[in-house]
C-alpha cells in the first residue's frame, strides 16, 4: 500500500506539471541530468507509466516524499506495534 501510495503521487506531480518541456524542467530542477529529463518530457507514455520510471524515482525519492511531508504507512504501523506490544509487557 506504501509503494502504491508513493507511486499514484509521483504520477499526480508529474501530471500537474502538464506539458513535457515543464515535466523536463522540473526534473532538472531536481537533479535529473538535461538529457533524461528531455527523454521522460517528450516520452509518449501515459503518466502512470513515467512514474516508475528510474530518473524519476530518482528526482522524486520516498525522501523528498517525506520532505514534502508524506508520512510513511509502513513506518507508521510498525510504531504503533512497538507501542501496543509495550503496553502488554
């Protein structure tokens, strides 16, 4: 369920970015070397498909998910275990 929910907004950032020159630039602004960042803006696949693609998961990292303030679902579970499971010992 993370990974799925780390996916769907990698694709909705992508897709807010609109056209392939902005998605390029934005890329480029996160690091992404000029001439990946051109081959993922003018690629012709939808954007679900962009979104797991290797320079994006790069630009658009589970790091840069949290820094944009994405809790982690997995992260959080196992928290909340380790409490539940101090409270019965």
């Amino acid at each position: 369920m993370d990974a799925w929910t780390r996916r769907r907004l990698r694709c909705f950032r992508l897709k807010q970015r609109k056209g392939g020159k902005s998605v390029a630039e934005f890329l480029r602004r996160l690091g992404i070397p000029p001439y990946e960042a051109a081959r993922i803006g003018s690629s012709g696949k939808g954007w679900w498909r962009l979104s797991n693609s290797p320079p994006v998961k790069r630009a658009l990292s589970n790091e840069w998910l949290s820094i944009q303030g994405l809790v982690s679902l997995a992260l959080k579970y196992a928290e909340m275990r380790t409490k539940e499971t101090a409270v019965y010992v």
